[in-house]
C-alpha cells in the first residue's frame, strides 16, 4: 500500500509538472511595495528600465519557460515604478499578450512584430508610456553578425514628450551570447554588434540632434571586449559610474544627457519573474531653447510695442516673415498672422491679459 501511494505522489507531481494551472492575469497583486524611488528623482525628467524579462514558449511546460505568475510581478513593477520607456529582451510572444492585457492602454509596444502575419515575434523590444510620448520614427537595425530574427537585433525609436516638446531615442537590444552551443568564444561576432550599435547611435545623434539612450542584455562584462568598445567609445557611456562587475545587462547613454539615478534593481517582489534583474536609470534631458517664444517675433526676449508693429508689418504684407518669426506673431494659432494677433499683443503689453 505504501508504495502504492508513494507511485501515485509520484505521478501526480509529473502531472502537476507537466500542465501547469492556468494563470489569470486579470488582478494587480495587493500592496506591491518597491525598494527603489518610487517617483522619479529630482531633476530628473525621464525614467529608463532595461529587463531581460527571461524568455518563455508554448512548446515548453517546466520552470523556467513556463509564465506562471512572471507577467503580473512584471506589471506590478511597471505600475510602482512608472517607467517612461522600457527596453524588453526575450520578450516573445506569450509576453506580449499577458502584457497587453495586465498594463492596459497605458503602454504601447514597438516592433512586438517582425513578420506582417505576426508569427515571428520580437524578442528584443520597446515599450513605452503612450499618454505622455508621440513615437516620430522608428528603426528595427539587424546585425551584420550572427543576427536572428527574433533576437539579435536593435529596436530604435525617437520620443517627443507631448507636453515640451522635447526628444530622445532609445534602442533595445541583446547581444550575441558568450557561447552559442559548440561554437566556441563569440566574442569577435559580439564585438562586431557592439561596433554596430555604437554606430547607429552616432548616426541617430547627428541626424535627430537628441539624446541617445541604448539598453539591452549587451552579454557582456565590464571587463569583456563588447562592453568597452561601447562604454570607451566617447558616444555612449554607461550610466552607472561604478558599474557592477558580474552584470551583462547595461544602460548607455549619449553626452547629451545626465543620468541622476541609476540601480539595479533587487526587488524582491520581482525575484521570480526573471533571472535577470531590472536596470533603472532616472535620465534628466538638455534644456532646449525653443526657436521662437509666442508674442516675440523679433527675438528680444520680451513682447513690446515693437513686437506689435513688427506684426502688423506681417498682417499687411508689407513684411515677410520667416517660419518662426510667423509661428511667434501669430498669438492667436490659426497658422495666419492677422490684425486679431496685433490686437491680442497689444492686450497682452497693456496687461489686460497675462498669458497667450
């Protein structure tokens, strides 16, 4: 009898191994606490999340490929701490769904797929709070070396904040691995994605003029060849000034920008969701001088009686103005300077009205 039962324990833990409970992803856990800043730090103006979020697959039904309860502690994490933009990688498919359902209308993917049909998902992938960003273009960069077409790639995209105006680019991507079955040391092909990266990040600095933040599983350590040629390359930097020696997930980022805060995030709520953990980076952008300042269309820094006639040179057509001096006279934002913007300024100089 005691065998017979211990056969039966024996089975039932196979089976219980084998199909997983069903896991519902409709209710946010209770009392989620974090150990890291919950808002973002002072001065700071955006929050950068890197995580390898651990890949997982139908076909597979044991630890640690199976979902279980993996995307409700992702969402917790996402909804305490309120990332701006979030670098995924083996983000696949499963992921996808379980995100979109638990995080709602808040944030968007980019390129969750490759394929037109979406049946060859994407791995390595941004995700982004779509309240407060416009996306203006995008750009999935596959590598030269060893690239798949779910993995080995760069996701890029350029984010202008609604509200200012201002804009930034951040790339996700994950490196080749150290070693890729029995094929030996990949560190010349991971080197060569290193360089790749570094060069697209230049080629994105010139052209768009913004900051350049790159995250990802890089598979590399401080002291492997692809992570210097990124962090030594005086386009990016690590953002992190003591970076962690045993760690191959890093943030880099452009000059252009000032990263305030930077951890690794050890939460223990977020233990079992990856077995990676999370990078975080509170990034504080340039201030951008605007090209034009509404009611000032000749640029001196106040609106005056100048200003008034200036506009009304303009609403005449007895001047032409240019782009900007047009978008400053034209108070009223009817994409035309008329006698109504002489009139709004005049109202203005005379403190009848205080704002635009």
């Amino acid at each position: 009898m005691k065998r017979r039962l211990t056969a039966l324990l024996l089975t039932l833990t196979v089976l219980a191994t084998a199909f997983p409970a069903a896991v519902s992803f409709s209710a946010a856990a209770d009392g989620y606490v974090g150990t890291y800043p919950e808002q973002l730090v002072e001065g700071a103006d955006i929050r950068i999340i890197s995580y390898n979020v651990l890949v997982a697959q139908e076909d597979f039904s044991w630890s640690p490929w199976v979902l279980g309860n993996r995307p409700q502690l992702f969402a917790d994490f996402v909804n305490y701490y309120k990332p701006d933009v979030i670098g995924l990688q083996e983000c696949s498919k499963l992921w996808h769904i379980a995100i979109r359902e638990l995080l709602g209308d808040k944030y968007e993917f980019i390129f969750p797929d490759i394929s037109a049909d979406g049946d060859d998902e994407n791995c390595s992938l941004l995700l982004y709070d779509k309240t407060k960003y416009d996306v203006v273009k995008t750009e999935l960069y596959k590598y030269s070396v060893s690239n798949s077409i779910q993995m080995r790639h760069m996701a890029i995209a350029l984010f202008q904040n609604k509200a200012d105006g201002r804009k930034f680019a951040v790339s996700s991507t994950h490196l080749n691995s150290g070693w890729e079955g029995s094929g030996g040391d990949n560190t010349p092909q991971r080197t060569i994605q290193a360089g790749e990266l570094v060069k697209k990040a230049q080629t994105w600095l010139s052209k768009n003029k913004c900051p350049f933040i790159s995250t990802g599983d890089m598979n590399a350590t401080i002291d492997e060849v692809p992570y210097q040629t990124i962090a030594n390359s005086n386009v990016l930097f690590d953002v992190d000034p003591n970076p962690i020696s045993g760690c191959v997930d890093h943030i880099f980022c452009s000059v252009e920008a000032t990263c305030l805060y930077t951890a690794q995030v050890r939460d223990q709520a977020i233990r079992a969701a990856s077995d990676h953990w999370p990078l975080i980076a509170d990034i504080k952008l340039p201030v951008v001088t605007p090209a034009y300042t509404l009611g000032d269309p000749n640029k001196d820094g106040a609106t005056d009686i100048e200003d008034a006639l200036l506009a009304l040179r303009y609403s005449l057509g007895l001047k032409k103005p240019t782009t900007n001096q047009r978008k400053a006279a034209d108070v009223d934002g009817d994409g035309v300077v008329t006698v109504s913007d002489v009139l709004i300024i005049m109202r203005y100089i005379a403190r009848i009205i205080d704002t635009f």
